[in-house]
C-alpha cells in the first residue's frame, strides 16, 4: 500500500483537520460562524441561567406535524435550550406535541395558551393545522406561559417568524430570570393626584404583577406625600405616575426629587392639555384647556418641556368608530380618520419599541428635548409624521374635524416631527441642590447614581377601556376590532427601567433574512427535483466507471 506523504496536502488535512473535526464532535464545542452570532450566549444571558439555583424545566409545546416556517423555530428553539443545559445542567427541556398527546383545548387555553390555525396545502387540497406555539417554564411550584411568535400586524409571515427567532433568547431568558427570582422587584403606582381610576388603569396593574409587586402609594396625611412616605417610598424600584390632574405641591417635587437621586426609577405619564373623548361624542364639541401641574421646573432640569398643544397627526392616526347615518332604524357605524389620536410607530432599534404593534397615542402633546444636560443621554422613544399640524388651546375640537383620507391630504404641510415619549439615562443631577429647599430633607442627595427615567406627554396610553363597568385588555379597541401595542409598550418600559442585567439589549438583535424566492421555486421546481434524482445518480456511475477504468487499466 502507498504511504500517504504527511507533507502533501491530503497528509495536511488527514492529521490536521480531522482529528479537530473529532475533538469539536465530542466535546460538544460548536463554533458559531453566522455573521450576526445568532448562536452565541450573551454575556447576561450566562449571568442569568447560572444563578438558577433549583430544577427548572421548560415545556416546549412544538412538536408534530406542522409547516416548515415552525419546524424552523422549532429547531432554534431547541438548539437555544441545549445551550442554556449546557451552561446549568439544572435546566431542563422537552417538547410536547398536544394534539398526539390528546391535550384538549380548554386545558391548553386555560394555561395562557391561544391556538394559532393556519392553512395547510399539499397537492392542490387545503387544510388546517392548530398549532400552540408556547413554552411553558416550571421552577420550584410557580409556571408561566411565554407565546415564542412575536404577535405584530403588518408584517407577513416569513417576518414574524424572523422576527420570533430574533427575540427568542429574551424571551426565555427574561421569564427565567423572573420566575427563579429569589426576591421581585416592587413597583409604586402614585395615587394622590386625581390620577386614573382603579377600572380605567387595570391592563397595567395585571401586567405589572406578571413580574413585579406592584401596589399603590397612598400619602399617609391622605393630602400630600410628605416625610412620612420616604420610608415606603425607598421600597419601590420604580414609581409610576400616570395622569396626575392635580398640581403637585413643592413639598413633594423635592420628596420626588430625592426618591430619583437615591436611584428610583420613574416611569411618567402626563397629560399637559385636559381633552376627553368621552365629552367629545356627546357634544360634538369640546374645548381643550391647559392642565398645570406645577412640575414644568422639575423636568426643565432633566432637559424636558412638556407642551400644552394638542398634535394633529394627519398622516400616521388611528380611526375612530361613530354613527354615521340610520337604515330603518338601525345605526350604521363607519371608521374614519381621527388625526388626534396619532400612532406611535418604532422606526428605531430601540429595545423598548422594537417589534410591537402601533401605539395609540389620545390627545397628546409633544415634548422638547432642551439638550445641554451633563451626564444625561435622550432617547427618542416615539415621534409624529413629518405630516403634523398643532393646535394651541384653549380652543374648540369639533368632530367635525373628521374627514376623509383625500381631505387630510388636503391639510399635509411639511413639518417637524413632534416627540410623544422620551427615554433618559445616566447620572442625574438635582433641581434642589443649591435651594434652600435641601435642608428641609434629611439625608440630601445632590446627584444620583445611574438611574432612568421614561416620560410620555400622554396620559391615557395607560388606560383600558371600561365597557359596561368591565375593564377591557390594555390596547383594545372593541369598535374598530384593533390591537395596539400600548401593553407590550409598557411592559417593555417597565423591563428596561428595572433591568439591571442588560437584558433589553438582546431585543436589539438582528437576524439577517436569507428566504428562497418563492416565484422562482415554484416556476423550476420539476427542473430541481429532476436534478435531485438524477444527479446522484449521475455522479455514482461516473465513480463507477471511473473505478473499473482505473482497475482495467491497472490489471488489463
């Protein structure tokens, strides 16, 4: 036998190249060649699943016979838990199919799961498949269901799964991290302000809990927070205000000040013009006025001034369902353009807004960034169109003021875009810290550690409709039958103001589509299939001829 020359390109390979094909097999090293790392842990996404200190076990429900697009995030689904096994062997995984393991409906349904139907066409006959596309993560006695398709309109379904597939190790390893959580995190809902009523605030309250103690703060003088509070008020990680109608005393702007400079998150939402729909489709008229409530100084000096104009988005608005006309006796509802409820739409890779429905925006106003601040960085959350006219109040909103599309194209003026919420980080500084103000707080801060701070010029984002005495789900539109992003927004403002792990990065990432075009496929599909079968073929005989030439002439 020929000896193969360890010089030669072949002896190269053979003594280089397999036996590190061996080692990387079974080690269970993988190397992640994808330009985007899409099969690489984050650093925090490590920190996380090694400090689960029990059994988890996460139930993975996509299992069965389902379209290739699921079978795609099935297999990125698994290869993602393996990972986290092999960083804690205490977490563990399995899939389950619950249509073989004869699951029924209600059970599923009643574990937080929605049946996703989907059309199924095999040889020309149409079919239908029930999928649940959910995880289900048991730690310890507690479990939670987490959907693994992100759930967003006006993407088509190859971007949805792309989409799923790019938020998955958030939102594993997000939930993991809560439900293995040895302590939560408290959230504070201030309640002295003439704030929302506890039926129009609670979508936010059930979202809150999923992860945090949330509850309310009451002043215990029951008239101003005051001292007395600074004990409670050191408790809560973050403390939310949501539509205050009442002006704050200067007594708690500095108790407020203080809560900030010790590290406390806030989370603001603020209607600076009082304007309700509610009035507005009983008179057909309302006039908007100014609402004041004495804080234009405390968030001057984080660079903000909130505006008391109303913004008329007449390009980017969600539409408002009336009575129209009358046909024997029935009223007859159409949806038209609303230019005072302006969309909020992420066109930024900011976590907090990354793939989420549009957000309903009610009367807003806008908010200036002053700039100038040391220490503190802006980031533009959501913004108007460059179609945006304002209206300075007091002044009438007539409804009449609905139009058609073609009218509002009408009235669009180039403009600049108007901001509606704004995120802010880093070391802030104190508005008290050469006043007089700081002797009456024990204990005074002059600045604060790292801390955030979200603040949105509208008040109703956070509130759900009331129908019939019943809350409806945050978001909902029950007229004009639509969804808005409002919840996930929220729940995600929240997550970002209370991650001390930096897990909202992950919801930054980005996994390049590389789809087959589909046209093409179906045009050459018999010329591949053909090519499949034959080259195969092709290539063997080949071999074989080549083979039995080379013995024939070696022995001939």
């Amino acid at each position: 036998m020929k000896k193969i020359n360890a010089k030669s390109p072949l002896g190269i390979f053979l003594i280089a190249i397999i036996p590190l094909v061996i080692i990387l097999t079974y080690s269970g090293i993988r190397l992640d060649l994808t330009k985007e790392k899409r099969y690489t842990l984050s650093e925090s996404t490590i920190k996380v699943l090694e400090s689960v200190k029990k059994p988890l076990t996460v139930e993975v429900y996509l299992e069965g016979d389902f379209p290739a697009s699921f079978k795609q995030l099935q297999g990125e689904t698994k290869f993602m838990l393996e990972e986290f096994r092999k960083i804690n062997p205490k977490i563990d995984f399995k899939f389950i199919d619950p249509i073989k393991t004869k699951m029924s409906q209600d059970t599923l349904m009643a574990m937080g799961m929605q049946p996703s139907i989907l059309p199924d066409v095999k040889d020309g006959k149409i079919s239908q498949i029930t999928l649940f596309p959910y995880a289900v993560i048991k730690y310890d006695k507690d479990g939670v269901s987490i959907p693994l398709v992100v759930q967003q309109a006006g993407i088509d379904a190859d971007q949805q799964l792309t989409r799923s597939i790019e938020g998955l190790e958030y939102n594993l390893v997000s939930n993991i991290k809560n439900i293995a959580a040895n302590k939560r995190k408290k959230v504070g809902v201030l309640i002295n302000q003439d704030e929302l009523s506890p039926d129009e605030f609670q979508g936010f309250m059930q979202l809150a809990l999923e992860n945090y103690d949330a509850g309310p703060i009451i002043p215990k003088n029951q008239v101003e927070l005051s001292l007395e509070d600074v004990p409670l008020l050191k408790q809560m990680s973050a403390l939310v205000i949501a539509k205050p109608r009442k002006a704050f005393t200067d007594n708690e702007k500095v108790i407020l000040d203080q809560y900030i400079m010790n590290g406390g998150k806030t989370l603001w939402m603020i209607d600076a013009v009082n304007a309700e729909m509610d009035t507005l489709t009983r008179s057909k008229k309302v006039m908007p006025f100014p609402v004041d409530i004495n804080m234009t100084d405390f968030f001057f000096n984080y660079g903000l001034r909130i505006n008391n104009a109303l913004v008329k988005d007449v390009k980017k608005f969600a539409l408002l369902r009336l009575v129209t006309g009358e046909v024997s006796g029935n009223p007859q509802y159409t949806s038209l353009p609303w230019p005072y409820y302006p969309l909020g739409i992420a066109e930024n890779n900011n976590p907090i807004t990354k793939n989420i429905n549009p957000v309903k925006f009610e009367f807003p106003t806008s908010i200036d960034t002053l700039g100038g601040r040391k220490n503190i960085k802006t980031k533009v959350l959501f913004e108007s169109s460059e179609r945006t006219l304002l209206k300075q109040v007091p002044n009438y909103v007539d409804l009449k003021e609905i139009a058609t599309v073609d009218s509002l194209g009408q009235m669009e003026k180039p403009s600049t875009p108007k901001i509606f919420a704004v995120a802010l980080e880093g070391k802030f500084n104190s508005a008290y810290a050469s006043r007089i103000e700081r002797k009456s707080y024990p204990g005074f801060k002059a600045a604060s550690p790292e801390n955030k701070m979200i603040v949105i010029a509208d008040g109703d984002i956070g509130r759900n409709k009331v129908i019939k005495g019943k809350p409806l789900p945050l978001g909902v539109d029950m007229l004009t039958n639509e969804q808005f992003g409002n919840e996930q927004f929220l729940r995600n403002a929240l997550d970002y103001l209370l991650d001390d792990s930096n897990l909202m990065e992950l919801r930054n990432r980005n996994i390049e589509e590389r789809l087959l075009d589909r046209r093409r496929i179906e045009e050459e599909r018999t010329n591949w299939q053909w090519l499949n079968l034959l080259l195969p073929l092709a290539i063997i005989g080949l071999i074989g001829g080549l083979f039995f030439w080379l013995r024939k002439k070696k022995f001939g």
